[in-house]
C-alpha cells in the first residue's frame, strides 16, 4: 500500500447506505422526494461527501451545527417490467451531526470533548438531536461511517461479483451494491456461523447490531457499502487485488465447518489490509 494523503479528498470515510423506495416514506416527506428528483438537484455520489463535509467544517467555525438542509442520494433500480424506480437515500446530516456529537461527549473524557468540539456546540447538538426526535419519532439515519477503516462487519452484507472498481483518469471508487434481500440474508447466515463458531462476542453483537438496522427499512431497498476518500489511500492494483469480501466470506464459511486457524487467517487478511489503511491516520 502507497498511502497518497496528499491527493486524498476529504472527508476520509467509508459509507454503509440505504436507498429506499418513495413508497417507504410518509405523504408529506414521499412528496418532498418526489419533487426533490424531479429537480434534478440531488448530488453525484462522489461529490455528496465532500460537499457535505465543507459545509460542516464552515458551520462548526462558525459556532453553529452543520444542517445544510434537507438533500439525498437518488439512485434507480429495475422492476420486473423492466420501469426505474427511484431510490432514495437522506442524507439526515442535523441527526447524524447530533449523533455524532452525543457519541463523542459520551465516549470520551471531558477535556478531550471539549479540545475536538466547543461544549456550547455539543450540548447544542444534544438539545437539537432530542427535539429532531420528538419532531420526526419514525425517522432514521440512512447512513452510516467510519473512518479511516471499513469495519469487517460491513463486507458479509455483500459478494465479490457486486463490486464496481474504477480507477485511473483521476478516479478512484470502490463500490458495492446489493439488493436488501441479499443483505439481510447474508447478515443472517453470518449471525448463525459466528455464535457457532465464537458463540456471544463483541464482534457478534456488532453484526446483529447491523442486522437490526437492515431490519428498519423498505424490503424493496438497496444497500451500498462505498469506500469514499479511503479507496486513495491505496494504490490502483492494490484495489483491483483488494478481496476484503472474499476473505470475510472465506472466515464464515471455515467458521462454519470448525477449522479455526483457516478462520483465523482469512480474517487477518483483511483486518492487516486495514490496519496499513488506519496507519496513515496515525501519521496524520
């Protein structure tokens, strides 16, 4: 691995999305969408995060929280007359802002809180997030991040073949895209081999965690792990080469049939392809 900090486009995440069908939503908010499509405003995937991420760090200095209004990925899926039907993906940045801040005053010390982010705007995030609750109780976030490393846990959602790599002419994207049937059965099976073969542990409950929350959405939705700024922190052919879905189906499946040490082996494959990722944070 080269890491390229240099050349790499904030912010550097990866995301787990859902898109959803308009039907999935209330009257009011399907109707909001449905002229939001009609449009054509919603940003390309590539430019959301950045566009996103700029807008934060504008309101952040400003002392306020980044809400850069209500915007969405839109994407299209075939049904079986062969009709594109429209999905749609929030981007929720007031909840997912409030979260992000409510995690990061409850999971550090005090002072370490208040170096990253002023008290003022995190106790202002937390005011805000309870009352977007009270307002919007069925709404939930579409998105979820991580940054620096795409958690393991993320890859049994998906199949090698779901991969789509482009690289070279200043691109650099890996995404995989999955019907949420799919998804929810490959985090089902996972489920099944991992208490099998750990029984109840931190990396179990991490992926029924995210079970539960495949759980909350449209049948008919689909599910998009996008590796975002972090696929620049690896070279061209380290991402053709890149089998991180591979090995974690290849550690179920020995998991599976007891043989520990294959297990074993095909998880360090891909924890040690994202430890060199996560070096270059500590670098940084």
């Amino acid at each position: 691995m080269r890491a390229t900090i240099a050349v790499v486009p904030p912010p550097f995440a990866a995301y787990l999305r859902v898109y959803e069908p308009l039907t999935a939503f209330p009257p009011d908010e399907k109707e909001h969408w449905r002229l939001y499509i009609a449009s054509g405003r919603a940003p390309a995937r590539r430019d959301g995060p950045r566009l996103e991420y700029e807008h934060a760090v504008r309101q952040i200095l400003l002392g306020r929280l980044p809400d850069p209004g209500e915007h969405a990925f839109v994407a299209d899926t075939q049904v079986a007359d062969k009709t594109a039907v429209p999905l749609i993906c929030p981007w929720r940045t007031a909840l997912r802002a409030g979260q992000a801040a409510e995690e990061l005053a409850t999971g550090m010390a005090g002072v370490l809180v208040d170096s990253l982010l002023p008290r003022a705007i995190a106790e202002r995030a937390q005011a805000d997030l309870s009352a977007w609750r009270v307002k919007h109780p069925h709404a939930r976030s579409h998105i979820a991040t991580a940054t620096w490393s795409v958690p393991v846990r993320w890859f049994v959602l998906f199949s090698s073949d779901e991969r789509q790599l482009q690289v070279g002419d200043g691109k650099r994207e890996v995404v995989y895209v999955t019907e949420m049937a799919k998804a929810r059965r490959r985090a089902a099976r996972a489920l099944a081999r991992l208490r099998k073969g750990l029984g109840e542990t931190d990396v179990t409950d991490a992926v029924e965690g995210l079970a539960r929350w495949l759980e909350d959405f449209h049948p008919r939705s689909s599910v998009e792990l996008d590796y975002g700024g972090l696929a620049w922190l690896f070279d061209p052919d380290r991402l053709r080469e890149d089998s991180s879905v591979a090995d974690v189906a290849a550690a179920l499946d020995a998991l599976a049939v007891g043989d520990d040490r294959a297990a074993s082996d095909a998880y360090e494959r891909v924890a040690g392809r994202w430890r060199e990722a996560q070096l270059a944070q500590a670098a940084n």
